[in-house]
C-alpha cells in the first residue's frame, strides 16, 4: 500500500464509512458543505497529520495523505476533495516555512485548532492560469493589505484560513508571485458567484471577492512559482488523482456486487456484463499503477528542488491529472452500462449517477485541453525517457 | 555569447522589463519569465547555437539567469568540441 499510516488510513476509512457516505447524497443533492464529514476529520486531528510531529502533527507522508484520499473518494466525493485541497494548503505551509518563526506556530496552532485551509489562486482577468495574478501584495511597513477577486475558493464560506498567490508588489510582473497565509479574522469575502453545479456539489466553490489586511510575515518566505513547482502542483495533481481513483474503485464495487447479484439468480452461467467488469477492473488497476509510480517518483525527489523543476517531472504530472481525470469518467461510465438501469436511477445500491456527474468536474479542474496544451509546448524540447 | 543571449531573451522571453536592464545574474522568473516562454527560448537558442539541450538540463535553474543560461550553452559547445 502507498500509505504505511495504517492507523490514520483506518480512521479516514471508518469516517468515510459512518460519517461521510451516509451523508454524501444530502451533500450532492442540497449542494451544501460536507459539514459532518469535516467535523468528523477535524476530531480525528486528521487536518493536521501532515504537520510534523515536532510541532505536534503525525508527520505523514504525502503517500499517507494519498492513501486517505483514496479512502474518502469511495465514500463521498465532496468530502474528498475539501480534504485534498485543505492538504494541498497544508502541504504548501508545511514544505516551505523554512526558518520562518510565524511559520513554525502556524503549524502548532493548525494542530490545536484544527484549522480548515481554503486556496485562492484563480483570478477574475487571468483564467486558469495559477502562475500569474494581477492583484499585489500592498506592504506599508510590517503591515500588508491584500484585494483579490477569486474566481472561485472552494468552501471558501466554511474555511477557517485561505491561503491566497498575488503579485509580490505592484510593481511586480504577473509571473513574480508570492503566497500570503490569511487567517479566517484577518479578511472578508464578498460571494461573487454561485456554485449550482452538475456534480462535486458540496465543494461550494462559489467565487469571492477577498479584502484581507495583515503582516509581513504572513507571506511564505519562498516565491509562489517554487512553491507551486515542488509542492502546490505536485500535491494536487497527486491527491486529486488519489481521490478520482477512490470515487472509480466504489463505482467498479457496486458493477462486481450488481454482476454478482445476477449471477446467483442464475447459477451457471455467466452475467452479460461480466466481460465489461474484467475490462473495468483492468482500467482501474492501470489507473492505480500510475497513481502510485507517481507518488513514489514525487516522494523520492520531493527534497530535490532542482530535480522537481526537470521538464520530465511536470509532463509526468500532467499526464497523471489529465490520464486520470480521463479514464475515471470511462471506468464509471462503464460501470453504469454494467449495472443498466439500476445504475442510472438515483436509489438503488448500484447507483454511479453520482459517481459520473462528480467525475466530470475532473477534466475541467485545471481543464485537460489546457493542460495538454502545456505538455506540447514542453514536448518540444523535452526527450522520451528511454530507460525501464 | 551574452550579447546574443540577451539578444535572443528580448526577442522571445516576453519579460516584463527590458532585459538591458538586468544584470547577468538577475532572476528572469522573478523578472516575468513563464514556463511556456522558457521552452521558446531553449528552441531559439538551440537554433542560434547549433546545440541540443539534453534532459538533465531541462529544469528551471539551468535558465534562471544570463549567467545559468551563458554557462549551459558553453557547456554545450565545449562538449561539442
């Protein structure tokens, strides 16, 4: 397994079991925060167990926090995803404190409080672009003051921090970036668009216009596009692709429990869309190995910052979110056409409905057609690995 | 070998200030470099040096300055012969 915290994988799991898939069809349906699931993460101090064990955390690796993903994708998609991205925020803050005494209590008081972590990198005027912001950071002495119009910040409403890229000054071009920790007091936001959605309904990720004043020390001492280059991408392509994994593992249980089902109705012979489950499980397993070869490449050179910068690494990543994103909506669309009509109404046990509509937010997150449009550029001087 | 370095970041490094203004060691990221225009760069300067950038130079650093750039590519020709 990725994860070797089984204790901590074990009570994301039972979480996922009791708490957050009971009450993923409410979630999806009222489009409403996974409130219960995110209470129930915050008493298992499971928001700090990336925090090391020095400043009171578990000390887990991104592996562990793979492995959790995975375990809550199966249960409720929403609920999986605040999680990875409250992770990604973690990862972020935990990674690069360097000598930063603010840093250092931030993760002490994120243990304590259990902090939930929110992420405002897209902008209004900049599209999809995370590398590039046209808000700045306004210092006036050790005090800053920071405006920014997010196009979206996922449960912005319910987090208890956000941590937000913006230019390094105004003078600074759209590309010198640096990422600023707010503190739940230190700002306000204004609901600028609503979140009605085909699928991932609970991730509220309406837009908000974001007035937060604060301190010097709030900004991460590292600029935003090393940050984003070691850890924010590698963390989310990583954790998200976990996740999709999770939601396509329960959509693939409920098509092996729906073949099984038929099969003993008719004892001896072979149900028709029992072909399709071993094509399905074939797909699932592909998706997974490349799920785990990524995580142990990141893992190995996660201290590495130059071999993190290789053009190699950020193709491998792209190709992990995009194939992922990808064939998670094929191995559930399948699963539909395995379980017919009891997969396509909204109440019975075989149910993928959901499954399918949350899966499609996955090629648009960081849309697939952009994403591919990067990897080319980079092809054109980036050579095949030719080694096994 | 720096003046067509220079020459050849104006013309396709898009920065957001002019690249007379820099010192060699200057952060080209900090000073706008994206990612998709360092890949234009690397083409450009392959052709104007006559030169391949392998793998184990394809990451940031190797392209971060005049200077990082400037010793890449004599790198590149040394190896060359």
């Amino acid at each position: 397994m990725l994860g070797r915290r089984l204790d901590l994988i074990e009570k994301a799991r039972a979480i996922g079991q009791s708490v957050a898939g009971p009450n993923a069809g409410a979630v999806d349906k009222d489009g409403r925060f996974p409130a219960e699931s995110i209470a129930a993460l915050k008493d298992a101090k499971l928001l700090s167990a990336f925090v090391p064990t020095k400043y009171g955390g578990e000390g887990c690796s991104v592996g562990d926090l793979l492995s959790i993903c995975h375990a809550l994708g199966q249960h409720c998609s929403a609920s999986a995803m605040v999680f990875a991205m409250h992770q990604i925020q973690v990862a972020c803050a935990v990674r690069h404190a360097g000598s930063s005494a603010y840093f250092a209590d931030y993760q002490r008081e994120l243990v304590k409080q259990q902090w939930l972590l929110a992420s405002a990198t897209s902008e209004a005027g900049i599209g999809g672009d995370a590398r590039s912001s046209s808000c700045a950071v306004e210092q006036s002495g050790q005090s800053l003051a920071l405006t920014k119009n997010a196009t979206t910040i996922s449960y912005g409403a319910h987090a208890d921090g956000i941590l937000a890229t913006a230019r390094r000054n105004p003078d600074a071009p759209a590309s010198d970036q640096v990422l600023v920790a707010l503190h739940k007091k230190d700002y306000a936001l204004e609901r600028t668009s609503n979140w009605d959605t085909l699928g991932m309904r609970g991730t509220c990720s309406n837009g908000f216009l974001l007035k937060a004043k604060g301190t010097m020390d709030q900004v991460l001492p590292l600029p935003y596009g090393d940050i984003s280059a070691h850890t924010m991408l590698p963390v989310s392509h990583l954790t998200w692709a976990a996740l999709w994994l999770g939601i396509a593992t329960d959509a693939v249980s409920r098509a092996r429990s729906f073949i099984r089902t038929e099969a003993r109705k008719k004892p001896g012979s072979v149900p028709a869309g029992a072909v399709r489950l071993a094509e399905v499980v074939n797909m699932l397993q592909l998706m997974k190995a490349n799920v785990v070869a990524c995580a142990e490449h990141y893992q190995a050179i996660a201290d590495q910052p130059e071999a993190l910068t290789a053009i190699g690494v950020a193709i491998e990543l792209n190709n992990l979110k995009a194939g992922t994103s990808q064939m998670a909506l094929q191995v559930v669309h399948h699963a539909m056409l395995i379980c017919g009509i009891h997969g396509y109404k909204n109440d019975t046990k075989f149910s993928v409905g959901r499954h399918l509509r949350d899966l499609h937010s996955t090629v648009l997150m960081v849309n697939n057609d952009r994403l591919f449009g990067i990897t080319a550029s980079l092809l054109l001087v980036h050579k095949e690995d030719t080694t096994l | 070998m720096t003046e067509d370095i220079r020459a050849i970041i104006k013309e396709h490094g898009r920065l957001a200030v002019d690249v007379k203004t820099l010192k060699d060691d200057a952060d080209l990221y900090a000073a706008g470099l994206t990612s998709h225009a360092s890949v234009n760069l690397m083409l450009a300067l392959e052709s104007k040096f006559d030169v391949e950038f392998p793998e184990r130079m394809l990451k940031r650093k190797s392209f971060e300055s005049v200077a990082a750039i400037h010793a890449a590519i004599a790198e590149l020709l040394k190896e060359k012969g």
